[in-house]
C-alpha cells in the first residue's frame, strides 16, 4: 500500500529540518528531500552566531530581536556541544554611534529577551583591559561586552535532521524535488535522484523551505502558486590566523553603517564577516568577491593594530540569505524576520512558502510553520521542541569539558584536542564512534587532524555524508587543516566505500 505523509518538506536547511522535527516528534509522517547535502547552501555560510541581532534593534526589529534573545539560552540547554556563550567587545568609534546609544541599545538588548544563564553588559576600559591590547593604540578607549553565542551552523542542521530521522521522518539528501502536483487527494510530489533515477512520493501537505531557491520551486515545480517574492543578499566572510590571544569577540562598527565581526574560531583562527549586499544569479554558485574581501580587511584593519592583507586570507566563503522582499531600500535593512506564504487555492493541497528566518529562530519558525498547517494536520500533537536536547546534548550547559575529560579517560590513546573535538561534534554519543577501543588503530587510517576511518564511516551511515566536502566543509571544519593529498585520500576512501 502507498505511503501518504503526512508532510512533505522541500529543503534540508535549518528551517527544513526543523520543521521536520518537530512535525515527526508530533507523531506526523514526514518526507524531507533535499538536492545536495544538508546545509550545503545558506545554513553552513553563517557567521557562526546564535544571536538576537543587536544591529535590527536600529531597524525597530523588536519582535525578532525579542525571540532571538529568548531562544539563544533554549537552544543552548539543547545543544551544548554545539553551542557556546561568547563575550563580545563593542569598541566606541567616535564618530559613528555615540557612546549612549549604543549604551541604551544593549540595556534593551539585556532586557528585551528575559536573559537567564548569560551575563549582562559592562562598560570597558579598553586603555586597560586586555581586549584593548589587539587594537590600535590610543584610538579606542572605550567600549561595551555584552554577551552571544557561537555556534557549529552546519552540524545544528545534521543533528536536527538525525532527531527528525530517529523519531519516524524519511530524509533523503542528493533527491531533488522537479514536480509537485495538487489535488483534492493532497500532493504528488516527483523526486529525482543523483543518478537521474526519477518516483513519486504523496503527502496531505507540502513545505517549500528551499532557502535561496524557495521562488524558483514556486515557478518551476509548483507553478502558479506564488505571490511573495525573495531577496537574495550575499554575506561573505574570510579567515585568517589567530589574530588575538584572548578568547573574545569583536563587533565593530564602519562607516557606511554596517558592523563586521572577529570571532575566535577553530582554536586557531580568526572569523572576520560580514558583508551585505544584493545577489543576483544561480545562489549555488555564489562565492565571495575580491571586492568583498579587501573591504572585510580593510575594516578590521580599522581597528586591529596589526594590518590585515589579502595574504593573511586562508579561506573565504559566502552564502545568500534568502530574505522576504520588505521594499528596503538597501540590503543591509532587508528584515532577517521570518514570512509564511500559505496557499490552499487547491483545497486538499496546502503550500506552505517560508521566506527568510535565521538560525537562532529556527525552532519558533518550525512552530509557527505547523500552527500554519494546524487545521490540515489534525492529528499533530502539540508543540515539544522547547525543552528536548538534540542528539548528543543531553547534558548540562556547562559540562562540555568535564564531557571531553571523561572520554578522554576512557580513551587515553586519544589527545585533547581530538577528544574536545569529538563532544564538540557528538556530545555524549562521541562514544557511538569510540565504542570499546582501546587503542588508536581500531579506528581505522587516519586521514590527518584527527580524523579516523571510524568517524568517516559514522558520517556516512548516520549522518548523510556523501562526499569528501560534506565531511570536512559541514560535519566538521577540518578542511582547514588537511592537505591536499589528505583531502584526495579522503576523497578516494568515501567513493570506494559507496560501492
């Protein structure tokens, strides 16, 4: 007999996933497809942030800025391998925002989101505290540190689609939707795989949450069906060697009124973004400019006392966020706010459009999706996300290192930073990997930076891992670590073991 899900989701971005677990932990039959692999368009071009966007306060985003807040300590109760409270210094540039504003703008940003586990806002001197050290002599005396989380964007995605698989939903990466067909029976929905190799699937209602490509479904799978439209605006960013000792983080302001970031990033770099500007073109192909770079350079190069060169760059990447067309008249006052397109001109057929969001608001967008889809889907529980960890997170928020000195105990033939990077990635299921070894051989060759052939194979059994660059680019960051021999060994060991 045919299965008829219940939701059929388009997109294994955050937003995707998300919805797929929470309609699959509401006991819903859910469908995900997604055309490459998770989070391999905007969900793993992030800044790394799980924020509430202290900048959209400018942009009277109160709603948004309120949810993000709230949502930073929930989302870092879920995942706490993932996730990490930052402190962030905001140097005062005079000339641009005066020192009270900005002021006012973090005791609304304290406030405004019921803050519970991070710690508040002080005032700095930076002609004394060591996170003046790094900048320029002499030109920044004052600033603020306020608090923010960073985060492992593109593994946030591949843990919430392994929550949606393990608790009933059908996730299919390298499937691309090419037809969907409504009708008082519901949608026919027609899927081709990476070999050309084309079947249909049926679901009572569909989710469009293709991110950048979200208008090209409505046009080309499910013509006819749309009336909101998409901004594509491009963010890039660049890193570089570590830039400063201290583990903080910067937010500095320039003068066209766009702020960029310094963020401590893979123990041994530095994260330096973003830009924001209109994108037009095939979003798979966006890659960050030489213009784009040379202006991340030249603003931190305003505030760090050692110049930053285009030579000092180790890898750059991009991503196009896929914003609900507001009208704005610049890209960087495009809302970061969340918009429900819902279609049911063919009764039977729902289709829900999602036009942008952010990852910090993820969970409240696949809420408020399935509120969307409520009379269509009588049979969803209620709401559950708020208080269940994601796979590997089921542990205190401030027991990641005893977490990594444990498993490092267990497994004495592992080094530190291997073993924290491990409950980074898989919190209390790095064991899933390590099981009974006893000794660095079992795990299989080792692909360099502490890669085993384990792990390698875990990714490809539970966590959709296809290829070389979903490995080291999205379940981990390794690739800034391997050489290109490496990464060609890896390569070659991944396509021998699909076959």
């Amino acid at each position: 007999m045919e299965t008829i899900y219940d939701l059929a989701v388009i997109g294994g971005g955050i937003n995707g996933c998300g919805i797929a677990r929470d309609a699959a932990g509401r006991g819903l039959s859910v469908h995900l497809c997604e055309m490459n692999d998770l989070a391999s368009g905007t969900s793993s071009w992030s800044t790394k942030l799980v924020h509430g966007g202290l900048r959209y306060l400018e942009y009277y985003e109160f709603r948004l800025v309120h949810e993000a807040l709230v949502e930073r300590e929930v989302l870092w109760r879920a995942a706490p391998h993932l996730i990490e409270p930052l402190r962030f210094v905001l140097p005062h540039h005079a000339g641009l925002r005066p020192a009270w504003f900005l002021r006012l703008g973090l005791f609304v940003y304290d406030h405004l989101g019921g803050r519970k586990l991070l710690p508040g806002t002080r005032t700095l001197d930076l002609t004394r505290d060591p996170a003046g050290a790094p900048l320029k002599p002499g030109l920044f005396r004052r600033g603020f540190e306020y608090s923010d989380c960073r985060v492992d964007d593109a593994r946030l995605v591949v843990l919430t689609a392994l929550d949606a698989a393990e608790r009933g939903a059908v996730i299919e990466t390298r499937t691309r939707a090419v037809a969907a067909t409504g009708s008082a029976e519901g949608w026919t929905v027609t899927l081709e795989d990476r070999d050309g190799a084309r079947r249909t699937i049926r679901a009572r209602a569909l989710v469009n949450a293709a991110g950048p490509w979200v208008e090209r479904i409505l046009t080309e799978v499910v013509p006819g069906r749309s009336r909101a439209r998409v901004r594509l605006v491009q963010g890039s960013h660049v890193v570089v060697r570590r830039l400063y000792d201290h583990d903080r983080c910067y937010l500095f302001q320039n003068g066209d009124g766009r702020i960029v970031f310094a963020i401590p990033y893979e123990r041994d770099f530095t994260l330096i973004g973003t830009t924001d500007q209109d994108f037009h073109g095939d979003p798979g192909e966006v890659r960050a400019s030489e213009a784009e770079i040379d202006y991340l350079c030249r603003a931190a190069s305003d505030y760090f006392a050692r110049p930053i060169g285009r030579d000092d760059v180790v890898w750059s990447f991009s991503g196009v966020r896929p914003l609900y067309d507001d009208g704005a008249s610049e890209a960087k006052a495009a809302s970061r706010d969340y918009v429900f397109e819902l279609d049911e001109s063919v009764a039977g057929a729902p289709l829900l459009s999602i036009f942008g969001g952010k990852i910090t608001t993820y969970r409240r967008l696949a809420e408020a999706a399935l509120r969307k889809l409520a009379t269509h889907l009588p049979a969803a529980g209620p709401a559950w996300t708020a208080t269940a960890p994601l796979p590997g997170g089921d542990f205190p928020v401030d027991g990641r290192e005893r977490l990594a000195a444990d498993l490092l105990a267990r497994h004495p033939f592992l080094d530190a930073e291997t073993a924290a990077r491990l409950v980074r990635a898989y919190g209390t299921r790095a064991e899933a990997i390590l099981g009974s070894v006893t000794h660095r051989e079992d795990l299989g060759r080792d692909f360099g930076a502490g890669l085993s052939e384990a792990e390698v194979r875990h990714m490809m059994s539970r966590e959709w891992a296809v290829e070389a660059d979903d490995v080291l680019w999205r379940r981990s960051k390794l690739g800034l670590r391997l050489s290109p021999d490496r990464v060609a060994e890896l390569a070659a060991f991944m396509a021998a073991a699909r076959r």
